[in-house]
C-alpha cells in the first residue's frame, strides 16, 4: 500500500559539492520525484529552515567544503522537523566508524559512491514510502486522541448531568431529607 503526500510529486533536496554528483543523482530519480539541488551545506541548512515542507528527503554529501555532511546534521538536529524528513548520507568513504557516526547523527541510510541506479531508486523510494506511512500513522492516531478527547467531556458532561440530576431530586424526596 503506498502512501503519498499531498504533493502531486515528491521532492528530493539533494545536497553535494559536486555538479556530476548531483546531476547523477538527479538523473536517476527525476522521472519520479521532483529535484531540487544545492550545491553546499550553507544552501541546504537555508533551504530547509526557510522552508522544511519543501523536501519529502535529502540526499547529502559527507564531504563538503565549507560545511561537510555532518556539520549540517548538526546545524538541523534542532530543528523541531528534523525527525519528519528522512535524510540519507552519500559518501564515497565505505567505513564503519563513518556509518555509524552517521546513524547516530540521525541519517535514514547510506549510499556509498559510486552510485548504483537501481540501488539509490530503490533506496530512496523505500525510505519515501516508510516515511509517508509513518506520517499517515502519526495523522491517523493524532485524529483518534481527539475523538477520544471529545468523548471524554461528552461523558464528563453526561455524568455531571446525572449528578446534578440525582442531587435534584434528592433534595425534593421529602422536607426533611431537602435540608441535608
């Protein structure tokens, strides 16, 4: 089942120095998705602050002049939508150490360099698709807390209708008891 957004085609910031990288890139998901290229971490962090619903997801290079991969997780990191875009780091440095700091610095997934087409597609398209039923979830089960929210004070209401009701009639049972 495929979630989609409200977007008529979803747009992938993609986020490297390098114009063959992003072109690349940009070739093998344009038939799909929208793209939108910065060529540095600057143009990314401004991007997104300026607008955070323009991404469904980043694609960002490590290493950047100026601000690399990490540097612009860091600088986003404090941003209250920073968990609701995934973004995937791309990097021609296949380490451990690497993936991990990248994992812990809140990256989705890794793409190693040189790209694979059908790997990045199909990548991408999985983290898409995870993070729109994500968001479908979250919708879906915030509209249930308020349903649940309004049935609470229709039965706060309901009981203190009966209570006012019995107190009511309590008081006028008999002239003595109307006095207690």
């Amino acid at each position: 089942m495929m979630y989609h957004s409200f977007k008529e085609k979803q747009a992938i910031l993609i986020v490297d120095d390098s114009d063959l990288n992003r072109e690349l890139l940009a070739e093998i998901l344009s038939d799909q998705y929208e793209i939108i290229q910065a060529p540095g971490g600057n143009d990314a962090v401004s991007l997104l602050e300026s607008d955070p619903t323009a991404s469904d997801l980043v694609l960002l290079d490590l290493v950047m002049p100026e601000m690399d991969g990490f540097q612009v997780l860091s600088q986003l990191r404090n941003s209250r939508w920073f968990q609701q875009i995934p973004i995937v780091l791309i990097t021609a440095e296949n380490s451990e150490s690497t993936a991990l700091k990248g994992y812990t610095s809140g990256v989705s997934d890794i793409i190693n360099k040189p790209f694979n087409p059908e790997i990045v597609h199909r990548r991408v398209e999985n983290i898409i698709e995870l993070y729109n039923h994500k968001r479908f979830l979250e919708t879906k089960l915030q509209e249930q807390y308020r349903l649940l929210e309004k049935q609470a004070e229709k039965l706060k209401k309901a009981n203190t209708f009966v209570i006012d009701t019995l107190s009511t009639a309590v008081e006028f049972r008999t002239s003595e008891s109307g006095f207690h």
